[in-house]
C-alpha cells in the first residue's frame, strides 16, 4: 500500500490521511458557519504547498490560494490577500484600508467572502509574510476563534509555515505537523516524479535510501538526473542527493537565517559529521556557540568580533535543533545539517581567490579535502581513510558511513577549540557542569592564539560551570587564563578571583569599578556580570537594578536565549534582598523561559528559587514540588548551587513545622565546609537558620560552632544583614538578660540593613523569647510588628507563627484591638489616629497637625505595627473600642477639620 490519498485528476499526495482528515474537518466548520484555523509546519520540501493546493482543489466552496508576496514591506502580504480575494483591485484597497485603519482584517475578508458560501483562504509560507500582515491575521484569528465578538462566519483559514516558525495563540486551532514518507509512500511518489523512464531498480533503491523519505529531497534528485542515468545506462552523481540536490531544497531557509545561526549550524555539522561513529551511532553533537563571521569563514580583520553563545539555544528554541540526553543535541533534521555544511563550504570556496582566512567556519571546514578542488598533497593525500572522503562528498545522514578518527585529526586547533566550546555549552545548560568546565578549558586553550575573544568568553563560561558546581579551585582555575582582555572583563576576573581567594580589599577595588562601569555596557551579558559582580559586594540593591537592565536589554534585542539566565540572576539578587515576591516573579517566568529553550540546569536553580520562596509563604506543599524538581536535576548534573538552595528550603518547611531537629539535620551538612559540604557562596547565608533550628533542637555546641565562624565572615562586611543577623543568633545562644541585649540590638542593626524580612524574623524570635519568660506585655510590640510585616510579604506560614505567638501573650493580630495598647502610642500618634478614624485623609491630618502628609504617613505605619491592624479602615472600631473602653460616648468624640 503506498498511501495514496489523491483523485484521478488532482493534485497527488502520499501519507498525508490525518493532514487532509484535519482538512476536512475545516472544511466541515466552514461550511457549518462555525470558521475556524488549522495550521500547518513542516521542513522545506516536506509538501506544505501541495497540501494547500490539495484543500483547495477538494473544498467544495471558493478557495483561495495566497504565497508571500517577493516586496516583504510593511503590510505588502495583506495587499496580495487582498488583491487575490477582492473582485475588483478597488475593492481590494479599500479592504485593505479597513484592515490598516481598524484592525478589522476578519471583518473585511467576511465583506468580500459571496454570501451564503462557504470560503477557504489558504495562506502559504506565513513566516515569509511582514509583520504588520501576520499581525494582522493573527488578530483576525484570534477574534474569530472567540477572544474578541466577532463571529467566525463560513471562512476557513488554512495557513502553512517553516517548522521554525511560532505561531499565534489561536482558540480552538488545530495544527498538523507534516513527515517524512514511508518507503510505499516515496516508491509512490518516485513513480509519479518519472512517467516517462521507470528509474532501474538499482537506480530506484539507491534514490530513496538517500531520500529517506523526503518528498522534496527525492523530487530534486529525481530532477537533476538524465533519462540514460535514471535506466541506468549512466552512473548517478556520487552521492544522488549532493550539495546542489539540498541547495535547492533548503537554501531559502538558511539565506533567510542570521549570519551567526548559519556559521553555528554548520559548525554542529561539521563536529556531528566528525564524530558520528560512538558507541550508539547516533547522529548527536555537544552544542554551544562561539566565533564570529558570517555564514561560514571569518574574514581576518573580523576575528576579534565576539559571538554571542544564545544563537544555540535560539536554534533549539525554533526546533532546528533538538536536545538530547547528557546535554547534547542533533539536527532535527539531518538534511540540514548536511545544506549548512554545504552552504558553509560555497562561502568558503567563494574566498579562495584571495589569502586563505583565518580562524573561522573556514578552519572548521578544512576537512572538505578533495570537495576543495585542492591536489593531493602530503598532508591531504589521495588515500585519506574513508571517512574523510565520504565527510568531503559530503554523505553522512546515516550514521553508519563514517568514522570519526580522520575527520577528529583533520580540523584545526580552532575547529577542535569550538567543538569543545560547543561540548561544553551543552554541559552547561542541560548537562554534568564539572564536564562543562573541563571542555571549557579545553576550548579556551585551543582558541587562545587564533582566537583570543572566544578563548576569553569560554574561560568565563568556564568559570560559570564551576560556580554552579561548587569548586572553587575551578573558578581560580578558570579565571586565571592569562588571555589578553582589559577593561571591565579584566577587573572582574581580578576582583572574583581575589573574593575567592579572601582578599577582600583588592576585589572591592575591581568589582567596584565592574558595577560603576554597567552604565557604559550594551551587552546584556556584560550587564550580567557587573550584577554579579554587585552580589559578590554584597550590594543587592544594585545587583537587581542590573540584572533588570540586563533583562530588558536582552528583550529589547530578542536574545531569547539568555533570557533564562538573566531572570535567574535577577531573582536570586531579588532573594538576596528579602524581596521574595519579586524573586518568585522573576523565577517563574525564567522556569517558563529555560523550559522552552531546553536549559535544564537552569530550570532547576529556578526551581531551588521557588521552593525557597515557598518555604516563606509557607506552601509545604510547593517546597517538597519545587525542591524536588530541583535535586532531580542537581545531583545527577553536579548542581551544588541549586541544591544547597533546595535542602535549605526542605529545612525551612520542616522548621515552620515544628520539626527543628529534622531542620538541623538537614542544614548540618550544608553550614560545614569541605567537598561534602553546601555552595561555597551560600554557606555562610544559611547559618543563621541553622543556629535557629540547631538551638530549637538541643544543638547548642553545633549551633555555637557555626556562629563563631559566621562571626568571622560578618566582620568582612560582604552582606548588608549579617551583623544583624549575628546578634540574633548570639540572643539565641545567649542566656538571661544578655539575650534581651542582642535583640534590642539586632532590631537597630536591622533598621540599617533594609531586609524587612529578617527584620521580622528577629522580632518573632524577640517576642517569643520575652513570652516565654512571662512577659507579654512587652512582647506584643515585636509580635505585632512582625506580624503585619510578614502579612505585608505574603509569608503567611510565619504570620500564622506570629500569630499565634501574640494569642498566648493575650492580645490580638487584628480586628479587635487591645486597649492597653493606646498607651503604647505617642499623644500625636493618638492624635493622627482619632482624625484619620473620623475620615481625615492624610493631607487635611497634615494642615490641622501642622505636619507634612508624608510624617503623617511614616506616623500611620507606626501605628498599624504597634496596634497589629493592615489598614485605616480598620481605625475607627479601634478608636470605638478604646472610647468605650473609657466611657466616652461616641458623639464627644473629635472631628476631623473640614477640608
């Protein structure tokens, strides 16, 4: 059976029955009146326009058929719809204008639609269409499928598209993805493709093994080939399916694609080609990015040019390349590959004339031997190992035909240096990040001489992998490269390798200058490392200010690809800073970003994020979800960063569950140092929750140990809350009135720090403390202070904490107001609060107080703290209270002054 689905007398098409099932139920929409879209992707050649011109030829009402205008200006394709629908090229111009002026694109095709007759608009190649043309049938779609009041009517929209293309958000959309054939599918379509000479069986065999059923590749093969070749009287080009065969097939989509995609996707190639012949045969390459130059050679005067390392993650991102396990990918099509190759080989070729360049695709290309038109040669001759030869001819979709030793010793430093890169990019985004450093460094020393922008940015990468993994010899090891780089990229070497190394003063001096020079960086990537240069200061204020930078930058550019990287450097500076609803924002859409662009290892830091972030609000539930999702993926990729923040958050979920002692077992390990220990940069950050866990659960000498070495650390000054946080642990660790000393004086140093939340946490420890030692009278000032600021925060667990703290202590978390506690409130702070209960707002508090609004507003705040209430609406039955308290009726009460 070969799948046949066609007509005697239309258009032919093979294995296509659930594409034109999906057609016909369209069709059936359309001619219900209910409308509707389908879409439909596929690789070049894979018979997207032959499924158009079937529908239409099948539909039974007026279809109409519309390609992409040659004029890609702005709104050029909706002049050709509507030049194709319109009866008359004056009604065409002013359905146009309705669609420009009104947005009213579906309105204008249902007016020129005949009434009473079902239509169908097939709209092929919509990724060639301008952008104000999509955008505009998107929102036709978008009103016709139910977002907005129009009504679908009898048009039915059936629209083709690369499979690299995004399409709109549609409701109720269908889309159908178009394959390969199967072998009676292609001998079908062989058939059809020579009416006049039956290709000879050996000819016929040979054509659809090295078609591997792809429509477009078997027809221009088929095309290029003589009567006498296809009855086998004359040989066929060797191979059948060569560079011209996949030119023709594939070089609009790769002309159509930036110049760094083209050179990165014949690099995969090239180093896919090379090393084919693993263990498992199977067609896969370590990805990354790196290098410079435009669509395959680097002219010398350009090899300085810095390449971004995203352009991969885009390519995943659009389906060209798809991920793989261990953090590698391979072609989502392997005729691509091999037309990059190809394409990347003309460019090359195109060079030859004039001195042979340097560095560059052309290098990654030097194993093409006799492809070159070069002579043999002593170091090219004419009997290189068979996979060489076959690399040159350029087979290679089946991965049985190549070896990879020959093609591995024919590249060049540089060629070996970007494989590595690439390897090591693959590593790092999804894959062990230990391995990444180690093919990092590798990379880096290839490219060092050639190379030097390149060797610089892998290095850094380099250095990237460590930190993830927790090694900070590795770090060193990375920083430490001796590359020619100044400025900034200089001193952040120098200042992160002088942190890492405790030698505090000379790396504020470099980092200062990294975080002072961000204003002068366009690069969203150099912006992220002056923010983390910011982190490493301690300076958490300007390193969210940065990475917000950084992002917008990247969005403004449409850097997909880094986008991940960027949200999680932002919301961990957002954490840092106490701010943990930000942090959440900015972790959520980067999990949503990562997911989609394939970077696994950081998702899973996203994850740690949100599970830390869970752990405040006291969602037990998303803390076991989030940080399960994040060891998942650290401990088989080496993600010590990542799983410190998770374990942490576990501890924190157990704590608000009453289980210290599990806490304490559980932060234990992670406030030691030593391999087995936590991350480097978050050990110190997790001792004061250890000593809190520890001395909850009888852990007195552990706790005390810790706090003796996080002692040490706050005395360097690297983070804003650590001397707070140190007198809460000594008032923890300290017996008598000596503990009541260091939380009065943690709350002062706290004032200064700017993290409210552990603000709050010290004052929840305080008043708890001064409860336990009877005396709830002066403990209900904390607990209500901690109460509404952890309300403020959305941490509800410890709110509940809070709360019920102040419940044993006799008073309330709200509502009903302890009317001792008017005493607690200054004369002019019962004065505000009497005015503002009767309805003064804060500007007419102000004139009658002789005060300016904003200290009547600081005064407020004070107010809903000391009284455990969140708003002014809830002051008048406060004030109530305290009147009837007092015997006052409520009419002697004062009003506020009129306005």
């Amino acid at each position: 059976m070969s799948g046949a689905t066609h007509p005697a007398d239309g258009p032919r098409l093979y294995d296509r029955t659930a594409e034109l099932a999906a057609v016909a139920r369209l069709s059936a929409r359309a001619a219900a009146g209910r409308g509707g879209v389908l879409f439909v992707t596929g690789n070049p050649g894979e018979g997207r326009t032959a499924l158009l011109r079937r529908a239409a030829y099948d539909f039974p009402g007026t279809a109409y058929r519309v390609a992409a205008p040659h004029h890609r200006g702005p709104w050029s394709a909706a002049r050709a719809l509507f030049t194709e629908l319109a009866a008359t090229p004056a009604a065409g111009r002013r359905a146009l204008r309705l669609a420009r002026s009104e947005g009213g694109l579906a309105r204008a095709v249902a007016g020129l639609a005949t009434e009473g007759e079902a239509v169908l608009i097939c709209v092929d190649d919509l990724h060639l269409w301008d952008a104000h043309s999509r955008a505009a049938l998107a929102a036709a779609w978008q009103e016709a499928g139910g977002r907005g009041h129009g009504r679908p009517g009898r048009v039915g929209w059936l629209v083709s598209a690369a499979r690299h293309h995004r399409f709109p958000e549609v409701p109720g959309a269908e889309t159908v993805r178009l394959g390969r054939l199967t072998t009676s599918g292609a001998r079908a379509l062989l058939g059809d493709l020579c009416p006049v000479v039956a290709p000879a069986p050996p000819v016929g065999e040979r054509l659809l093994d090295e078609a591997a059923g792809h429509p477009g590749v078997l027809a221009a093969a088929v095309r290029r080939l003589t009567a006498p070749q296809l009855a086998g009287a004359l040989p066929l080009p060797r191979p059948a399916v060569d560079d011209t065969v996949l030119a023709e097939v594939y070089g609009g989509l790769l002309e159509r694609l930036p110049a760094a995609s083209r050179r990165l996707l014949a690099t995969v190639a090239v180093v896919a080609l090379a090393g084919r012949a693993g263990a498992d045969g199977a067609s896969t390459v370590a990805y990354g990015a790196g290098g410079g130059g435009d669509g395959g050679s680097v002219p010398a005067g350009a090899r300085g040019a810095r390449a971004p390392a995203e352009p991969l993650e885009g390519l995943v991102a659009d389906g060209l390349l798809r991920r793989r396990r261990g953090g590698t990918v391979g072609f989502e099509d392997p005729f691509l590959g091999r037309a990059a190759l190809a394409s990347a080989r003309q460019s090359w070729r195109g060079e030859t004339r004039g001195p042979r360049p340097s560095g560059g695709a052309a290098e990654v290309l030097s194993v093409d031997g006799p492809a070159t038109g070069a002579a043999p040669s002593a170091d090219r001759p004419a009997d290189r190992p068979a996979a060489g030869a076959a690399l040159a001819r350029g087979e290679g979709h089946r991965a049985d035909r190549l070896g990879p030793s020959a093609a591995v010793r024919a590249l060049s430093p540089v060629a070996l240096g970007r494989a590595q890169l690439v390897r090591g990019l693959a590593a790092l985004a999804g894959g062990p990040v230990m391995y990444a450093h180690e093919a990092l460094l590798q990379a880096a020393e290839l490219l060092r001489e050639r190379a030097p922008v390149e060797a610089s940015d892998a290095r850094f990468l380099a250095m990237e992998a460590a930190w993830a993994g927790g090694d900070v010899e590795a770090c060193l090891a990375a920083l430490d490269g001796g590359e020619d780089v100044g400025g900034l990229e200089r001193d952040f070497a120098d200042g992160l390798s002088a942190a890492l190394t405790v030698r505090l003063d000379d790396a504020r001096t470099a980092l200062a200058r990294v975080v002072a020079g961000d204003g002068c960086a366009d690069d969203p990537r150099l912006l992220l490392r002056a923010g983390a240069a910011a982190l490493v200061l301690g300076d958490t204020a300007a390193a969210a200010r940065i990475h917000a930078r950084a992002l917008v930058r990247a969005r403004a550019e449409h850097r997909t690809a880094l986008l991940p990287h960027a949200l999680e450097q932002l919301a961990y500076a957002e954490l840092r800073a106490g701010r943990y609803s930000r942090a959440a924002r900015a972790a959520r859409e980067g999990l949503r970003t990562a997911e989609a662009t394939g970077q696994h290892n950081v998702a899973a830091h996203q994850h740690a994020v949100l599970a830390l972030v869970a752990s405040v609000e006291g969602d037990g539930t998303a803390v076991t979800e989030h940080a399960g999702r994040a060891l998942a993926t650290a401990g088989p990729h080496g993600l010590v960063q990542a799983a410190t923040l998770a374990e942490w958050a576990l501890a924190r979920a157990e704590l608000g569950r009453g289980l210290a002692a599990q806490a304490a077992a559980r932060l234990l390990p992670l406030v030691r140092p030593g391999p087995r220990g936590g991350h480097f940069a978050l050990r110190m950050l997790v001792v004061p929750c250890f000593v809190e866990t520890a001395v909850t659960a009888g852990r007195d000498a552990e706790a005390r140990d810790a706090a003796e070495e996080y002692a040490a650390w706050a005395a360097l000054g690297v983070d804003g809350p650590a001397q707070a946080q140190l007198a809460r642990c000594r008032a923890l660790l300290a017996e008598g009135e000596a503990s009541a000393y260091w939380f009065r004086e943690a709350v002062r140093r706290h004032d200064s720090c700017g993290n409210d939340f552990e603000r709050a946490r010290t004052l929840l420890a305080y008043g708890t403390w001064l409860r336990r030692r009877r005396r709830p009278g002066d403990a209900r000032g904390p607990l209500r202070d901690a109460l509404v600021t952890f309300e403020r925060a959305a941490a509800e667990g410890w709110a509940e904490h809070a709360r019920s703290e102040l419940r044993a202590t006799g008073g309330t978390s709200g509502g009903t107001t302890d009317p001792a506690a008017l005493r607690e409130l200054t004369p002019q702070q019962q004065r505000i609060v009497r005015l503002v209960a009767r309805g003064a707002t804060n500007q007419e508090v102000a004139d009658h107080l002789s005060l300016s609004p904003r200290t009547v507003d600081h005064h407020l705040r004070g107010v809903f703290a000391r009284l455990g209430i969140r708003s002014r609406v809830e002051l008048p039955g406060v004030v109530d209270g305290w009147d009837a308290d007092r015997g006052v009726p409520a009419s002697a009460a004062g009003r506020p002054p009129s306005p």
